[in-house]
C-alpha cells in the first residue's frame, strides 16, 4: 500500500530546504522537531513515516558504509538511512533529549509506564530510535526515586543521559542487545553504584540487563521500540521490587502507537488493543 502523507506536511518539509546553508544544522533540527510536534496528532494518516528527513521508511544495511549526517553533516561509519539515502546521526536523533531532566524532575509518578509515556508525547521522541536508550532508564530512576528509593536525582539522570546516549540506533539487531534493555542494566547501576570492580552490584546489573533482554526476545522482531521499553520497564520493575525492596507501581499498558509502526506486529504483541 503507498505511503500517505498529507499535503501541508510535504510543503511544510520542503520549505526548509529553501533556507539553503542559511540555517544552523540545530536551527535546522529545531525546524524538523516542530514539523514533527504538528504533525503527530496526524499519525493515523501519516503512518509508516520512519526517516526525520523525508519520512520514508529506514533501510538497515549489513555492513557498515560512510555516511553523512543530512542534519549537522558529520561523516561517519553507519549500517542504517532510510531508502532515500537520508542519514542522521545519533548525536542530532536525540537532541532535545535534555527536556526530559525538566520533566522527571517534576514528576511525582511512582509510573514508569506512566512517565515514559509522557516522555514519548515530546516532539523529540520519534517511533524508534535511541533516545529510547535513554528514556527507559529516566523513567525508571524517576519512578524509583518517588517510590522511597535513596538516589540524588538529578545527578542520576543526568549520568543516565551520558550513558544511555553511547548507544547507538539499531543495537537491537547488529548487537545483539536492545538499548531499551540495556538501558534498565544501566539504571540498577546507578542506583547500585556498579562499577567494574564491585561485586554484588555488578552482578545485579548485569542480571537486570538479562531479564530485560530475555523479555524481548520471547516476542521476536522485528523491533519496535515502544513495545521493548515496555517490556524492559516491566522487566525492571519486579526485578527491583525483589533486590532492592521499593515498589513501582506496574499498570496494564494498552499500546496506541501501532498505526505509527510500519513493522507492528500486531498480535503477537502483548501490548496490542486485540489482546485486552
């Protein structure tokens, strides 16, 4: 079925291009981020729009090839654009990211669901892409941190940042492990100060990460990563609940992104309005 995209959208898009070299690459990316925030309320219509550029659909190569950033114009060694050849790096991906600080430290949610979920509705958050690397881990301290657990957080989420932003989009399938699920091993290391001489914290990490990759890889792929943050959250919560003593709240989660996903995989998800 061909690609929908609304009119307004498409001129929209094209009237960046006419600023030519006139833009900075982050006025640029503040540009597309607006485009974005209008348009999402749109998603039913423009489902299936993957790149930040053209909103074609990403295309995930077996090696990597240089590339360049269409948004800051860095060069480098990438596997993933979209098939219109557009790339953009991790750096510009997740730019904007720093809202999220704002917003946890605001929160009162002991809802990690409930928390990401608004971190999710930010212009900044996409369909897929490695800012849920990091989103996963901030919605877990925050909760953490609201549910009694004994962390400075805003040094933690900050430290959260750092880490989660050094993983890049497609880990899922070139390594072999889900950001969102390695982003729970680096939120029980934070909170159980790991570090790679410590014993029991080390292994509770390491552990943690386990759990939340052994959670999707019992789904299969291909990879959403709404549906992976959920289940590594889930992961997390009970898992914190047994070694660490403090209780999250866990709530039913219903997905509403699926007419976003141009892979959803329906059903088998267990997050899938068919299954409740």
């Amino acid at each position: 079925m061909p690609r929908k995209m609304c009119v307004g959208h498409i001129f929209e898009l094209l009237s960046l291009y006419d600023h030519g070299d006139s833009m900075s690459c982050f006025e640029k990316l503040e540009q597309f981020q607006l485009v974005e925030e209008k348009n999402r309320d749109r998603a039913e219509e423009i489902m299936n729009e993957e790149c930040l550029i053209c909103k074609a659909p990403l295309t995930y190569l077996e090696a990597d090839i240089l590339m360049e950033c269409e948004i800051c114009h860095k060069k480098e060694n990438s596997k993933t654009r979209c098939v219109n050849g557009h790339y953009v790096c991790n750096e510009c991906h997740t730019k904007g990211l720093d809202r999220i600080i704002a917003l946890c430290m605001t929160s009162a949610s002991r809802d990690p669901i409930a928390i990401i979920e608004q971190m999710m509705a930010l212009p900044t958050c996409h369909m897929h892409g490695p800012e849920h690397h990091v989103m996963v881990g901030a919605a877990l301290l925050t909760a953490y941190h609201n549910a009694g657990g004994d962390i400075d957080l805003r040094s933690a989420l900050t430290e959260m940042m750092n880490r989660g932003r050094s993983v890049p989009g497609g880990a899922c399938g070139f390594w072999g492990a889900c950001g969102a699920g390695i982003s729970t091993g680096m939120f029980v290391s934070i909170i159980s100060q790991s570090t790679p001489l410590t014993n029991e914290p080390f292994a509770l990490s390491h552990k943690m990460t386990a759990k939340s990759l052994q959670a999707i890889s019992e789904i299969g792929g291909p990879r959403c990563c709404k549906r992976d943050s959920f289940l590594s959250i889930l992961a997390a919560i009970d898992f914190v609940r047994e070694h660490f003593g403090v209780e999250m709240e866990k709530p039913e989660i219903v997905c509403h992104y699926s007419a976003q996903n141009n892979q959803c995989i329906g059903k088998r998800c267990p997050f899938s309005k068919v299954n409740h």
